[in-house]
C-alpha cells in the first residue's frame, strides 16, 4: 500500500473515524441530549462520505457554465442536501422527545430515568436490583 | 502532495479533533456551541468537495436553526451531563471492532476522485449531459432535485412535514399561557435591538433571492426556508415569543406546513390531468424547457413554504414550553 492508496482512503478513514465517535457518543454517554449530538456526528459523517464518492479530481460544482468542463456528481448533492434538511426535522422531533421526557420523568440522564422505571415497576430500587437478575 | 489535499486533510483532522472535543465535555453548553463549529467546519470541506449546494444547506442548518433547537433545550432540562456511571470499556470494544471492520472494507473501494468509480459513469453522466437541453437550467443539482429526482424530493419533504407535525403533537399539550407577563425578552439589549432590526430586512430578502436564484445558482427550496425561519426566530429571540406570535400567529404557520406540501403534490396532480406522468413539468408550458421551469419554479416553492413553516413552527413548540428562555441561558 504506497502514498497514493492512503492518500486516496484518507477521506473514507477519517469519516470512518467520526462516525466511530458519534456511535460511542451515543452508546457510552447516559445524557439523552449528549446523545442526539453524537447521533447529529454520525449522521454528518454519513453526509461527508457520500460526498467524497461523488467527488472527481479536477472537477468543479456541477452547475453548468457553458463551456466544457469536468463536473462532480451531482446526485450525491441532491441526496445528502435533502437528508440534510430531514435532519434537523428528526433532531427536533429527538429533541421534543427529551423535552417530554423530562417533564415526567425530571432528569435526562438515562440510568436515573431507568431507575424511576424500576422502581415504579418493583418497589425500591434494592428490589429492582433483584428484579433485574 | 497537492494544496487541495493539505486543505482535504486539515478540514478533516479538524473536524475529527472537534467531534472528540464534543464526546469529552460535560459542559452541555459548550457541546452544543461545538456542534455548531462542527457543522461550519463541515460545510468548508463541504465546499471544497465541490458540493456547493449541500454546503449552503449545511451551514444555514448548523449556524441557525440546529444549535437554537437545542440551546432551548438545554434552558428546558439540564445544563450538565453526569459523569458516566457505567463501564466504558464494553462500547469501546465495540466501536474500535465496527470500525475496523469498516476500514477493512474501504480497501477495494475506488480510490477518492476517481472519475472511472462505478458512481461516476453509472446515470451522473446523463444528468451532466441532458440538463442543458430537457430542462433548460444551469444548476444541475437544482434539475436532479425538483424534476429527475422529483418523487424522492415530495418523499423528503413529507418526511419533515411529518417530523413537523410529530413535534408539535408532542410539545403542544404542555404549551401554557405565560403567568402574567413573565416572558423574557432580549429587547433591553440595545446593540441587540438595533442589529436585529436592521438584519431582518436583509435575511428574508437572501432568502427570497436564495429561493429563485436557485435554477441559476446554488440554493432553492431547502436552504431558502431555513434562512427565512431564522429570520423569524431572531426576531422571536429578540423581541419575545409574544410579539412574533403577533406578527405571524401559530395558526397561519401551521396551515403553511401544510400548503407546501400540497402545492408539491398539486403540481403532480395537474400533470396527471393532462395525461402525462406524475410530476412530469412538461405539460406546464408551451414546451418541455418553459414547462419545466415552471414546475419546478413552482415545487421548489413548495418545498420553501413547508420548509420554513415547520422550522417556524417547531421553533414556537420550543420557545413556548413553561420556563421561558431568559439571558442566563443563552
């Protein structure tokens, strides 16, 4: 593998490498809005990775100028600018969701709602504990 | 190595550094301000892989809309994130293993830039070639957008329209009239008041230049609603929930979430009338260029009412939750 084979997967590495990190955001952190964050990581990585595919060495923003020239994909573009916008839209349905659920459970950190639940469901937390074995 | 990769690389380690910067702080304030960078970070490199379009969505997404969403959230819950409780070690293994099976198979992918990679020369050429003569436009992703790709983009639209609707289904119940007049304004900021005043104007006008500029230039629908949202959400920021309710009451937003979708299906329809395909714009105008035009004139428009409605709207659903969002919070 010489320099021009890391350089050339550089881009898909370094995507790989922030969607690694949005993923452990999302699974090792217990606060429901550190959470979406880390989901919003992953997601832009996703983004940033259907765009290095559509990008070709030399080439300019497809949009027409008239005289010939090497465009990139522009299909790429269309998917992730409207996937951009959906987005959002889900961010703040996520959002709403923590909004709500601190409302009723009064905390946004996940093992203190899980505890509310079990001790709802068996009593008291040492009964929970118990309950979970 | 040539300029272009050093700026490649260097967008990329930053961004990298600023996601690993986000997963370590507990400040929650200062995770949400990082996510903001992340996202202007991204649009550069965004820019420099030729996606002009998608950069502009990015960047009026990240500096505006995302980052006021969840500063309203943050004034609704908690400031600070608990330290983790549990083992990390589990989710560490986990995430190194996904990813390294995910490094494993970028190995036989074609090399970045490669214009002989199957997604190159698979319909991208058509669409390069064809936009000139059958739809008459210069902006090419604009053409893929409204009229070759005119199904996925009502599909996306519906999507938010949805998310729209889920959002204010949620935090409808709990909106409540404020106590007496307990409403915090930021209108005893002079430099605040003044700047505000004098920026509206100017954004709702980029955003209607944004929103029919964009067969030409990069921009339509997408990015011209969310500007056009965060002109009404720096004027509610400023001059109160209250008084931007006077200006452009819940209800009208609502009904304009609705009608942009419908004029989007609309314009299928009338194709369908005149006995050609759904959304197939030809049938709109004299000929297939002007018909096309017209159409998607009128789809992005759409696209920009339900857009800006649903950000204006779920905007509303934040800000007027019980605890108003006062100057400590921002």
């Amino acid at each position: 593998m010489g320099v021009d084979d890391i350089l050339g997967l550089f881009n898909y590495w370094m995507v790989i490498v922030l969607m690694m990190i949005g993923l452990y955001t999302v699974v090792s952190r217990g606060n429901l809005v550190k959470k979406i964050v880390g989901l919003n990581i992953f997601q832009t990585s996703v983004f940033l990775l259907y765009i290095s595919m559509g990008k070709v060495t030399g080439g300019t923003a497809p949009i027409l100028t008239g005289k010939p020239e090497v465009y990139s994909n522009p299909l790429p573009h269309v998917l992730i600018l409207t996937a951009i916008v959906v987005g959002v839209a889900t961010t703040a349905l996520g959002l709403a969701l923590v909004v709500r659920i601190k409302n009723a459970y009064d905390t946004i950190e996940e093992d203190e709602i899980q505890a509310a639940d079990d001790e709802k469901e068996f009593g008291d937390a040492a009964a929970a504990e118990d309950g979970r074995r | 190595m040539s300029i272009a990769a050093v700026i490649d690389i260097s967008l990329l380690v930053f961004l990298g550094l600023t996601a690993f910067a986000i997963l370590k702080l507990r400040a929650l304030f200062a995770v949400v301000m990082l996510s903001s960078v992340f996202s202007l970070v991204s649009a550069a490199l965004l820019v420099h892989l030729d996606a002009v379009d998608v950069a502009f969505t990015e960047a009026a997404v990240g500096a505006g809309i995302s980052t006021v969403l969840m500063l309203a959230t943050l004034a609704l819950t908690s400031r600070r994130e608990k330290a983790p409780t549990r083992s990390q070690a589990l989710p560490l293994i986990v995430v190194f293993l996904t990813g390294l099976a995910l490094v494993y198979g970028t190995l036989d992918m074609p090399r970045f830039g490669d214009p002989q990679a199957p997604i190159q020369v698979h319909v991208a050429p058509k669409y390069i070639a064809d936009t000139q003569s059958e739809i008459g436009i210069p902006n090419i992703v604009t053409a893929v957008l409204a009229s070759y790709r005119g199904f996925d983009t009502l599909g996306e639209v519906t999507v938010i329209f949805t998310a729209g609707i889920g959002v204010l289904l949620l935090l409808a119940g709990f909106i409540r009239e404020p106590e007496g007049l307990r409403v915090q304004t930021m209108d005893h900021h002079l430099v605040l008041r003044v700047v505000t005043k004098m920026l509206i104007g100017p954004i709702m006008l980029f955003a209607l230049y944004v929103q029919f500029h964009g067969d030409f230039g990069p921009g339509g629908g997408f990015q011209a609603g969310l500007i056009f949202a965060s002109a009404f959400i720096i004027y509610a920021l400023v001059f109160g929930l209250e008084n931007a309710r006077k200006a452009v009451p819940g209800r009208a937003v609502r009904l304009l979430v609705a009608c942009g979708v419908l004029l989007y299906g609309g314009v299928g329809f009338v194709s369908f009338l005149f006995g050609k395909n759904y959304l197939n714009y030809s049938v709109l105008g004299v000929d297939q260029v002007a018909g096309q035009h017209l159409g998607i004139l009128l789809v992005e428009f759409g696209v920009g009412l339900t857009v800006a409605a649903v950000m204006v709207s779920t905007f509303y659903a934040f800000a007027g939750q019980n605890q108003p969002i006062s100057d400590e919070d921002w």
